[in-house]
C-alpha cells in the first residue's frame, strides 16, 4: 500500500499544470455544492429571522358561514373586542366589517356631480382595529369609542383613498360626500399591517355605519396577540366569543414559525443540491476525461511495468488512488472556497452565516468518491492493456 501510494503521488505531482486544471472542476464543484447549500441555509435563517411579526401575532376571528342550509346565520357580538381583551396574551382588538353602500360613490368637493365620484370600498370598524392591526397615521387622529357610541359622521381614509381624492392633510377639516351625506376625515393612514384593503377604504366607525346604513353585526375581529400567544388565543378566542356554541365561530392563526423555517430551508436546500450536483457531475466528468488521456498518453511505462511483472490490480490501483487524490483534493479546496463564499456574502450582507457540519467535513471525503467512480473506467482501461503489444508500439 506504501509503494502504491507512493507511486500515485508521483504520478499525480508529475503533472502539476494538469494536476491544477483537474482539481478545478472538483474545485468549481464542490465550492459549489458547499456555498449553495451553505448559502441557502443561511438565507432561510435570514428570511425566518425576518419573519414578519404582524402576521407572527395576528389572528382573525369570523363567523364560520360553513352551516348548513336552514341554520340562523351567526353573528358575532358587538362587544367581542372586549370579550377578547380579557383573555391574556391579547394586545389588542378591533372589528371590522364592510359596508354596503349601493351605488353611492365618494366625493371630496361638495357640487360635484356623482358622475366625478369614486367607487371607494366602505368599511366599519371601531377604536380598537388600528392599534389591532398595528396602524400608522400619515396625518390626523384615530376615531375612538367616542365617535362610535355618539355615531359621528367621521372618517379616516386609507392613503391611497385620499390621494384618489386629492386630500392630503386634515387640519382645515376636509369633507367627503358619501352620496348626499357629509363625512368629516379626520385622519389619513399611513401603513398597516396584516389588513391590507384598509390603505384603499373610506373607514368610518361602527355606531355610524349602523345609523346610517344599517350594519347589523361586524364581519370579524382583528386580534393582535403577544409573541408566541397566538395558537393559544386561536384556541381559546371562539369560547371567549361565543361559549355556547363555539364551533360557530372561525378563527385564522398563523402557523408554526418553526414549520415556516422548515420549509422555507426545504425549499431552497433542493434547489441549491440540484445545482451542486450539476457541478460535481461537470467535476466528475473532468477527471474522468483527463485520467483517461493520462492512461493513454503513459501506455509504455503500463507496459514496462506490466513486464517487470506488476498485476492488472496493481495497475489499477494506481490510477485509482491518483484519481481519488485528485478528487480529494479537489475537495479540500472547493469546501475552503465554499466556505469563504459563504461567511463573505454573510458579512456583505450583515447576516449570520450558516454552515452544515456534516457537508462542510464530509465535502472532501465527497470529492474522493466523485475521484474514485471517475476513474473506475480509466483504471480497467489501464489494467487491460497487454504489455508485449504496450512496447510494441513504442
């Protein structure tokens, strides 16, 4: 074994320009296989470190319309914000619901024929749905319960509602026309989480809605719960609701972040596995061809040493074990390189770099078995080569 492994040494150093460009397509694959996976891993990290929080707490509570025919539609309760406030990990809450309001469109200057309106969507909602759904104000102030129990004709427009209606600021008290009927904005969102359609609504409070379009029940409840709570208020929210008959009531919950991390790690590990073992194939497919030229090219020292008597194994074993250094090699390298990728784009980008222990040590030991199903043929190729025809032809 010290003698062949001696003499693979020798024929692999023999060739240093060649060695060099060999090793590189195990290099290129196996940096490959080590940075993508490395990289995948580390930016499915990042994206569930960038897990947004909103929908991490959010959970949605709405009457399941899943009854069968015949069966008094169910409603939620006016009062269930506060029903839900009581139950502990919930931040805060809100209704929400649509409002019909026909064909009337949405004006913001008084004279203006309906003809010049916008057909906005309406919604209801009380106090509680913006610190729910964790709002931001461009300009103005939030209605509050106040505005609800009195059923103030106020509204908050979504920006993208005002800026339709060329309205940008509030402090002279602008008014919209809801057909006939006026509508002082005092507020204008900004941003929003988990409750995107508000950015495009017209939003007036509940006790208006009531009053003047005859909103009977809210559509759901917005819960913005504490971190981690949110399968537990997702369990607990329908009795707090409706505890005589809780399976009337539907809840939305996140899911498992863990479940998140996974799949998202699953998804891209295939994808970047695919494209290193598209690399090892092009790596394995070099050595392969250049073993083989070599083979060819040093037929008269085969034949020498099949005449001084060495065996078809010994020959073999040679060109074997010189592939497997390659290979082996070549992964060293491509693990350091794939390694270097992946902390460099790390620290360019402020992330927290990831690392598979068992393909960062076991990458090299990969490399040696791409070297050695490589040069399986190259080495029969040698190992059948007779030695009387071998010197002939020298």
């Amino acid at each position: 074994m010290r003698d062949l492994l001696d003499e693979a040494l020798a024929g692999v150093a023999a060739r240093p320009t060649r060695l060099i460009l060999t090793t590189l397509g195990t290099v290129l694959g196996i940096a490959a296989l080590v940075g993508t996976v490395g990289l995948g891993q580390t930016a499915a990290g990042q994206i569930t470190q960038r897990f947004d929080l909103a929908a991490a707490t959010r959970v949605v509570v709405s009457p399941d319309d899943g009854g069968q025919e015949g069966e008094a539609a169910t409603e939620l309760p006016w009062d269930a914000p506060l029903r839900l406030s009581r139950l502990n990990g919930v931040e805060a809450a809100g209704t929400v619901s649509e409002v019909d309001v026909g064909d009337e469109l949405v004006r913001s200057v008084a004279g203006l024929g309906q003809k010049d309106g916008y057909k906005l969507q309406v919604m209801a909602a009380s106090g509680g749905l913006f610190d729910a759904v964790r709002s931001v104000l461009k300009t103005g102030r939030f209605f509050d319960s106040g505005h609800d129990q009195r059923g103030d004709q106020v509204v908050v427009l979504g920006k993208n509602a005002a800026k339709r209606l060329g309205i940008n600021r509030v402090d002279s008290q602008p008014a919209i026309f809801l057909g006939d009927q006026a509508y002082t904005v005092i507020g204008i969102l900004d941003s929003v989480n988990g409750k995107a359609e508000l950015l495009d609504a017209v939003i007036m409070p509940n006790g208006t809605a009531k009053k003047a379009y005859d909103l009977t029940a809210p559509d759901s409840v917005e819960i913005r719960t504490a971190v981690g709570a949110a399968q537990l208020i997702a369990k607990q929210a329908p009795v707090a609701i409706d505890p005589n008959n809780p399976s009337a009531i539907k809840v939305d919950a996140p899911p498992q972040q863990g479940g998140v991390r996974k799949g998202v790690e699953s998804d891209l590990n295939a994808l970047f596995l695919l494209l290193g073992a598209v690399a090892l194939l092009v790596g394995g497919l070099g050595i392969a061809n250049v073993t083989l030229l070599s083979v060819l090219e040093r037929v008269s020292e085969i034949g020498l040493r099949r005449a001084l008597g060495a065996a078809r194994r010994h020959v073999a074993g040679q060109f074997l074990v010189e592939s497997v250094i390659v290979g082996f090699l070549g992964g060293l390298l491509g693990t350091a390189v794939g390694v270097l990728l992946t902390v460099g784009v790390s620290l360019l980008r402020d992330w927290t770099p990831i690392l598979d222990n068992k393909l960062t040590f076991g990458a090299p030991l990969l490399g040696a078995a791409i070297g050695l199903i490589a040069g399986t043929y190259p080495a029969w190729k040698a190992s059948a080569i007779q030695p009387i025809t071998a010197l002939r032809g020298t």
